[in-house]
C-alpha cells in the first residue's frame, strides 16, 4: 500500500481473486498491511500458498481459498472456506482474469471456445464470486465490492475483441449491482487500469510503453502503487458515498 495512504480495515475479511500473482498479490498485500484478514484465491493451491506465507509474516490472519472462479460450485465452496477460516467476507476484490499469453487475433478469428472461456472467467466469475459473498455482507450489514475491469475498454484495443468485451461488461455489472445494494450499506465500485508494470507485463516491447506513455497525460510507466492506492481507497471509509463509479487509473491517456 502507497505509504501515504493510511486505511484501517482492522475486524474486516477480504476476498481477493486472482491473488496469485501481479496486482491480486499486491492487492493482498496491502488489504493484510491495513489490518484486514486476507482470503487468497486463484485457481491452484500451489499458486496461493507462497501469498498465505507472505501475509502471515505481516502478522496478518491469511487463508488459501484456491478455484476456478467460472464454477459455480467451486465458488460456493471457496465462499465458505473463507468463512470457515477467517469470517465472513467483507470486502471482495473481483481481479481473476484470463489475458496474458492470449494470443492477438483479428474478431473473426478467435475460436468460440477461447471466446467463451474468457467471458466464463472474466465476466461470469466476478458475479458468481459476488453473489456467493453477498449473505456474508447482507449478515454484517456492511460490504466492499471492487471489479476490476481494463482501460482497454475505452481504447477498444484491436486483436483482442473477447478480453475487451468481457471488461466492458464488467462496468454494466458494477453500476446495475451497485444500485441493487446501497440501502444495505454495500458499495461496489470498478478499476480500469493501464499498461502496469508488474510480473504480467513482463517482456513488454519497450516500444509499446512508449506508445502507452506517450498517449497519456501524465508520461511515466504506471506502477502497481496507482492501482493498489485507488482500490485502497475506495475500500475505506473516505469512499463510503462513493457506488456503481469507475475509476479509470491510466494516467489520462487520451483513448486514440
């Protein structure tokens, strides 16, 4: 977490998606960092064990909650797994997402299969790991909801069409559970962010971030400190009046 953001998520359980590697892992990090006990999901217990590790050495309750978020059953069990462990869950970070090693194809030519397990995953997953979580929130009165969708939304970027579609659904979602919940004190929010330098990003032509940098506003690389502060804040009490927003983290690119 950005040191110069302080939240206080002391008694509160958090869920976070994906939390394997990249941004999840940090997002994890910082969430367990503001005193929150961290549920750590991704789809192998391998993959989630070596975050449960780091967070316990912050002190922080952690618990392994490995499944494919796109099956319904596995989500309810991981739903209950965390509860078993931890509590309830709290706060949901909905960052599972399939996008690195897709290969880049023309619309018509991505295969229906790769098309729909990208939607499974990216669109189908975030709302069956809400709505596991929700009588969690509805039994505590209080709740935290951020989507995680992609500044790739505005841009409409080219030769990956299905990746695209899935995060624009991801706002729709965000905005229409949004006003489902507030009077019952949940807020659920959405992140779009940039090009980010983490794991993922590794190998990135060096032309591309030029590219990226030279369209935004502000002309550095984005660090995962931009995105992990943005959903820190909407996780604390500052953004209690804040729902269904998105807050779009690419350092003003202009979206040409």
């Amino acid at each position: 977490m950005p040191a110069n953001l302080k939240v206080d998520l002391k008694g509160r359980v958090a869920l976070v998606t994906g939390a394997g590697r990249g941004l999840g892992r940090l997002y994890a990090q910082a969430l367990a960092e503001a005193g929150a006990a961290v549920a750590v999901n991704d789809v192998s217990a391998e993959n989630c064990a070596p975050v449960v590790a780091e967070l316990q050495a912050l002190g922080a309750k952690a618990a392994a909650v490995p499944a494919d978020v796109s099956d319904a059953a596995a989500v309810a069990r991981m739903a209950e797994a965390a509860r078993a462990a931890l509590g309830p869950v709290d706060i949901l970070i909905n960052n599972a997402a399939l996008y690195a090693g897709i290969p880049r194809r023309r619309f018509d030519a991505i295969p229906i299969d790769e098309w729909r397990r990208l939607i499974d995953v990216n669109v189908t997953g975030s709302y069956l790991c809400a709505r596991a979580v929700l009588p969690h929130m509805l039994e505590r009165r209080w709740g935290r909801i951020v989507n995680v969708s992609s500044s790739t939304v505005p841009l409409g970027r080219p030769g990956f069409v299905h990746y695209v579609t899935s995060k624009a659904a991801i706002l729709g979602m965000t905005r229409s559970i949004a006003r489902e919940l507030g009077k019952e004190n949940i807020t659920v929010n959405c992140v779009m962010p940039g090009l980010t330098e983490t794991e993922g990003s590794e190998g990135t032509d060096p032309a591309i971030w030029e590219m990226v940098m030279r369209g935004q506003a502000i002309p550095r690389r984005e660090q995962p400190g931009d995105v992990v502060g943005a959903v820190m804040f909407l996780l604390s009490d500052a953004a209690s009046f804040i729902t269904g927003q998105t807050v779009c983290i690419d350092g003003g690119s202009a979206h040409i």
